[in-house]
C-alpha cells in the first residue's frame, strides 16, 4: 500500500515547510520527526531547528497579541481549560519573565499560556524577547531529542531507510495516543472536582 510514497522525496520537498507550520500550531511531534529526518540526512539538524524556532515563535506571538486585544472576550469562553488559566494567571504573578519562557514546556500550556499572558498586560517588548529565548531552547531540545532517537534506532535497526514511513506513523500514533489519554484523563479529573462540590 505504502511501497509508491517516496517519503525522502516528500521530506526533502516539503520537510522544512511542515516543521514550520506544525510548530506554528504545536509541535512536538513534527518537531521530534524533523530531527529524526536530519539524522537520516533527509533535512539538516540547523535548518530544522531554525524553522520550528521561527514558527513556534510567530505562534505564540499570534496567541499573545489575541489575549492582549481580546483577552477579556477570550477567556472566559476557555471554561474548559480554566485549570490552566489560573496555573499560568498564578505563574505569571509570581513569575513573569520564567513563565513566558516555561508555558510553552508544559503540558496544556502551549495555547493557553500566551492568551493569558497577553491579557495579563506583560510588555509586549519582554514578550517577544523571552519568547524568542524560549522558542529557540524548545526547538533545540525536540529537534535533538528526535536526532538522538534517530540513532538510537538505527543502532537497533540499522539502516532505516525501508522503516521510515513505519516510523513516522508510529510516532503521530504514538502522539495521538498520549493526546487522547491526557485529555481523557484531564476530563476524569474535572468531573471529580465537579462531583466533589
């Protein structure tokens, strides 16, 4: 079925561009592949981290300027994510600098995070600044993380050319699983403190 999709092909054609719009929306998961793509010479490590930096940039600078003009609109229709509104409205009060940098290393902070940030009125110069910083720092770790887990494949496997689509598609199931079993989980969670009041 998959023996006629020529993914070095569609890697070194669209394989920058998919880094930088899938970090524009998330991430981790394209970002992990990207790496792994440049330890098997499809993309350069550099290239990859550049790019998710420049996307996971620009994402977050979208989502702090949408807080800021409309934060109060915003947010309360965010009933779902409320734990995480006042995780980071708590952050940012005792940590302003470090919580701009951190939300986007946590959990079901990524979106959240800068939507409140902005509304909360942090300097739009400091933003940007420490969103760079945090952007460059979080591409760097997953870009590695997935080079590293490139080669420690291939130690295992050897040459992975025949297992790259298998590969690939393992990894989005594998994100897809732990995404599902988070947001089952936070909505366990919810429902207890619901059924607690």
């Amino acid at each position: 079925m998959f023996e006629h999709i020529d993914i070095s092909y569609l890697l070194a054609t669209y394989g920058y561009w998919a880094v930088f719009f899938g970090c524009l929306l998330e991430g981790e998961t394209i970002l992990i592949l990207g790496g792994m793509a440049a330890h098997q010479h499809l993309l350069q490590l550099w290239p990859v981290i550049a790019w998710a930096s420049v996307g996971g940039m620009i994402g977050d600078q979208l989502l702090f300027w949408s807080g800021r003009y409309f934060g109060g609109r915003l947010l309360p229709r965010l009933s779902k994510k409320q734990a995480a509104v006042e995780r980071v409205t708590g952050m940012i009060a005792r940590y302003p600098s470090t919580s701009v940098f951190a939300v986007r290393f946590l959990y079901g902070m990524r979106l959240v995070g800068p939507v409140v940030i902005g509304a909360s009125g942090l300097s739009p110069i400091r933003f940007t600044l420490l969103n760079a910083l945090g952007a460059v720092g979080w591409a760097t770790l997953f870009a590695s993380a997935g080079y590293w887990a490139g080669q420690a494949l291939e130690s295992v496997l050897g040459n992975l050319k025949p297992y790259r689509l298998p590969i690939a598609l393992g990894v989005l199931v594998l994100a897809v699983a732990i995404a599902v079993i988070r947001h089952w989980r936070s909505r366990a969670k919810a429902r207890q403190a619901l059924m607690g009041k």
